[in-house]
C-alpha cells in the first residue's frame, strides 16, 4: 500500500472497491462526508438504499432521488461503476495508458462500444488545457527534439515532427520522499541526487524556429524563471523576455549535454520508448493528444488518488478517503485539513 492511500496493485484495488456498492459508498464519503443531505428539501440523515441500484439515495423526508454520478462522467450511464472505477484505476496506474481493446477483454465486456466510450470519456479529462506555467521557484530544462520518421507496416509516422518540451528540476527537502518516478532522479554526479522531474510541459510544432520556442516559453513557464536550455542560437532572446537564461554551447558533447539537461533528455526518451512500444508510433495529427496525456499522467504521478478522481470527473478539491479509512469504515472527512498546501494539487 502507498503510504498516500492508493491502492498500488490489482489486489489492493479489488479490496478497496469489491463491488459496485463500494464504490457508490466511496462516491458518497466524497459527496457527503458526514452525512446525506437531500438536494431537493435539505433534508440530513440517512437515506433509503437500494441494493439493485447503489448510484441512488432516495430521501425519507420527501423521497426524491439523488444520483450519486450526477455531475461525473459515470452521469446516466448503465455500465456498473466499478466498471468505470476499474477503467480509471488502469488509466490513472498503467504508464502506457490503456486501450479500449484492452479494457474490454480484461474486463470481459461485451460490447467494444461500450469500453471504447468509457476510455474516452476518461481520457477527455486528460486532455485538459494547460492553464498554469511552470517554473517560477524550479528552474527549468528546456529542449526539444524530433519525433516520428519511422514507418511500421505503413501506419507509422511518417514525418518528422518538433516536440518542444520544459520541465522543472525539483530539488526534494530533507526528509521528502518520493515515492514513485524513481528512475525520473537524477543519480549520476552524487552532489544532484536531490534532483527529480517536476511538472512537464510538451508542444508539439512542425518548425524549429526562434519565434516558436519563443511562444512556447511565454505561455507555458513563469517569467522569471531560471531556464536552462542548449546553445542554439533559437533560445537567445529568453533573457529580454524576462527570463533567467542559462545555456551551455554543448557543441554535439552528448555528455555534457546530458549533465546540463538531463531531465527533459530523460522525458524525451520516454516518451519516445512509450510512442514507439505501446503505440506503435501515431500519426502526427494526434501526437498532440498523446503528449497532453503523457503530460497528465507525468504531472500526477505523485497525486495517483487527485488523477483517479479527476478523470472519473469527482471534486478536484476533495480529499479523497485513504485506503485504511476506507476499508475500515472509519473514514471521517479531514475538513480542518482542506487548506494545507500539501493537499492543493500543485500538479495541474
Ligand atoms: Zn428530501
């Protein structure tokens, strides 16, 4: 068990969520920490349950329905919702994603149709857009690379494209763990081993020109920032712009590259490996799509609990229950906590 309260393999999530009415409990620890209130006559305490549908509470007070999906992607829907939990768990869990090809035959759905909108009302919550800038207090690796030029059976990418790509160098306080994303450390020169990948920001561009990199640092890293980049000549108007500019004339040096830039180098090549392996490389038209879910699922990886309700379309700002408290039935809404800074999901 993560010490953060989700579930980190297949067993533990069937424990927490083992049936459709588990699920619809957890829907309404979130909904209602303490207790049922009636949307329609404001009516507290205990509602009337049914055991053939657990997404409905029904008033005693004034027996109107409330639905415990309204407002999320499960709203109306006649897939069970342990069904949409499962879907999120992989989407939120597994790095590569999760096809609805895939989806279907694990979870033994009939219908093709019916995987394939669940995953796509799921990754519709990925594709949000990027509203914040990064940077600010982190410096941050700016770089970009290409991508594509292979083609595999004549469905690969068949173009080359510009990936323009920033993410922040974090440095972890003392005593900060870190649980997942270990191999995003940087571990080679021992003094930068408190170094690990913050938020990313991915753009796809057909060009490779000053004005584009130049777009790309203005609507995605905060002014001010300490950004560290190559020697390209491209990057040389940062400064004016207000940033802090930092580069290194690496002269084709793929070592001392690696040192200046090793983290955005590092996420270049995972994504690479993850278009390339599970992909089998994608058309330039949607390589955008898979970038802002590469970036979701990047930016989250310390926040699993945040992903997994924020793609089921649940309170972004809720403190979900941990596993102890969930299983144990003694989970209790941690209210006084609701502004701790820790808790505010940095990672948008
Ligand atoms: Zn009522």
């Amino acid at each position: 068990m993560d010490p953060r309260g989700f579930p980190t393999t297949l067993p533990e999530f069937q424990r927490v969520f083992p049936t459709d009415q588990a699920c619809a409990t957890y829907l309404e620890k979130l909904r209602w920490p303490d207790q049922f209130v009636c949307a329609k006559c404001k009516q507290m305490g205990e509602p009337y349950r049914f055991a053939a549908r657990p997404q409905v509470l029904r008033c005693r007070a004034c027996r109107a329905d409330t639905s415990l999906t309204r407002g999320t992607v499960m709203d109306h829907t006649h897939t069970p919702l342990s069904v949409w939990f499962w879907a999120a768990y992989l989407q939120t869990t597994q790095t590569p994603g999760e096809s609805a090809t895939q989806f279907q035959r694990q979870l033994g759905l009939t219908r093709y149709e019916t995987a394939y909108q669940i995953m796509h009302k799921l990754r519709a919550g990925m594709v949000r857009p990027n509203r914040d800038e990064i940077g600010g207090e982190h410096a941050v690796e700016l770089d970009e690379t290409l991508v594509g030029g292979k083609t595999k059976g004549g469905a690969g990418v068949h173009h080359k494209v510009y990936v323009i790509g920033a993410v922040e160098c974090r440095q972890r306080k003392a005593g900060e763990a870190i649980a997942d994303g270990a191999e995003l450390r940087e571990t080679r020169p021992k003094h930068r081993r408190a170094t690990y990948a913050g938020r990313v920001r991915l753009l796809v561009a057909s060009d490779r020109q000053a004005s584009t990199c130049e777009d790309f640092a203005r609507s995605n890293l905060v002014r001010g920032t300490v950004i560290k980049t190559d020697g390209w000549q491209g990057y040389n108007a940062l400064g004016s712009m207000g940033y802090a500019h930092a580069p290194v004339v690496l002269r084709g040096d793929s070592d001392l590259a690696d040192a200046h830039l090793p983290l955005i180098h590092l996420v270049f090549s995972l994504i690479k490996t993850w278009l390339a392996g599970t992909h089998h490389g994608v058309s330039i038209k949607h390589l955008q799509a898979y970038c802002n879910e590469y970036t979701f699922r990047f930016n989250r990886r310390f926040y699993p609990m945040t992903s997994f309700n924020s793609l089921l379309g649940l309170g972004a700002k809720t403190i979900p229950p941990t596993y102890e408290g969930l299983y144990s039935g003694g989970w209790h809404h941690p209210a006084a906590q609701r502004q701790s800074p820790q808790l505010e999901m940095p990672f948008q």
